[in-house]
C-alpha cells in the first residue's frame, strides 16, 4: 500500500499540482489532503486558491472515491465571501480498495462554529479528522489547530492530540496517523504520540523540513515542519520519504507500508 500525505494550499500552485496527482495516482492507494475547498462555482478565493478544487481533484482521481469533511463555511480562511464555499480535509481511496467505514470526528468546536483570536484578523477555526477502517487498519487525516503564533504546545493542541491517540487505541487496528499537525517538532503535542507506541516517521527520517520553498519563514525561522506521519508499531514501513516536489507551501510526504 502507497499513501501520500500534502496540504494542497487550496490549490494554489494549480497546475503543478495537478501534474503531481497524475504522476503519483497509478502507484498510490490513498491520498490525505487538507486545506481542499468545494464550492457551486469556479473561482479564484481571496488568498488565490480554487473554490472548487475538490471537482478538480474528483476529475484528477477518477479511480479514486472520496470523503470530504468540511469544518466550516462562507470564507477563506479571515476572508468571508459571498457564496457557497467549504473548507476541510478530503481523502481519496483506490475504488477497487473501499473501506467498510469512514467518518470524521472534530478534535476543535464544532462544524462551522468559527470564533475570534482576541486582537486578530485571522479566526479560530474548528479542527476535524478523518478516518477510513478496514479490516486489518486503519488510515486518519488531520488538519490540526492554528493559532497566530507560532506551532508549539497549547492546551488545544495537547486535546486535539489525545483525542486523536484514544481515538486510534480503540479501533485496536493497525494504525496510519497523516496530516499537517500544524507542529513544531519539539513538542509534548507531537511527542505524545511517540509515547503512546507511535512511530514518527519525519523524525526517523532526519527531513530538514516539511515545508516547501513557497512557504515564508523569513520571521519564524525555526518553523519548518508541520507535517507528520505516525504509525503503530505493527504497521510495517517499507518506505518513507518526504517528496522535493514543489507543489504548495508544504511538501508531500510518501510512505509505503504493510499490515
């Protein structure tokens, strides 16, 4: 089995995109992908993404089907607009290999329940995750907590990542944990998951970064990763790798796994 994980950035960068989906879908089972717009119309959203790229995405991974789980409405990120737009993770699955149940679960308020960072332009949006089960294990997608500052712990984070953990313990499956975490390495939030019998493959990968050339570090240099791919100890990793594809401001990242 092939999964890739990658925040497509709203699809920004369309074309490149699109050219890395067509590479990549003849060998893939799974495709995590956050921040993925769907809206009735075609247009280019204020921060100059594509409102509807989940049609994109659909017309791309014909061969695929597909759960997207908005977590909230009517903007772009700060940016309200006046017509139908969502907002949230989708992941696509070979259709030869359907799982038996799928479902997302909000880690961060409620769906469409956006509030207000004191003194912010930017909201506090909700966090959902995905999940799709199979009979031998079990594949999540999570696009994690955002705050204003920068990616280290807080009470949210430190929720959403037990939520997440208690979550994947009681499926008692074979576990593949993928998503942008919106993390710094070096926190409780990520080492969590690495005490709770989880392996961090970025970590174990010694990557210098899961964020792309496209991404503005210039006042936060230290914030280079986000990104991250957990699995239980009884996955069976053959191959992992965080990809130089420049296709977002987050690169993709690429495991290979038997269970």
């Amino acid at each position: 089995m092939r999964l890739i994980n990658l925040n497509i950035w709203g699809g920004i960068l369309f074309d490149e995109l699109i050219q890395f989906l067509r590479e990549k879908k003849q060998d893939s089972n799974f495709f995590c992908l956050q921040e993925v717009h769907k809206s009735d119309r075609s247009v280019i959203t204020p921060k100059g993404g594509r409102s509807n790229i989940l049609l994109d995405l659909k017309k791309e991974l014909s061969d695929f089907d597909f759960i997207f789980s908005p977590s909230y409405h009517g903007r772009d990120f700060e940016y309200v607009v006046d017509y139908p737009l969502s907002h949230g993770p989708a992941i696509f699955w070979k259709k030869s290999h359907p799982p038996k149940k799928t479902g997302s679960i909000f880690t961060h308020y409620s769906e469409n329940d956006v509030r207000q960072f004191p003194g912010h332009i930017q909201p506090d949006v909700p966090r959902n995750f995905q999940y799709l089960i199979y009979d031998k294990f079990l594949v999540i997608n999570f696009h994690g907590y955002w705050t204003p500052s920068a990616k280290f712990d807080t009470k949210e984070r430190l929720e959403q990542s037990e939520k997440i953990i208690a979550f994947a313990k009681n499926q008692n499956l074979p576990a593949i944990i993928a998503g942008d975490f919106n993390l710094a390495i070096d926190t409780k939030s990520v080492a969590m998951f690495e005490e709770g019998g989880f392996r961090n493959l970025v970590r174990e990968s010694k990557a210098k970064a899961t964020r792309s050339k496209h991404y503005n570090i210039k006042w936060r240099k230290n914030d280079k990763f986000a990104d991250y791919i957990f699995v239980s100890k009884d996955v069976r990793v053959l191959e992992f790798k965080v990809l130089p594809d420049q296709v977002s401001d987050h690169l993709p990242l690429y495991l290979e796994f038997e269970v």
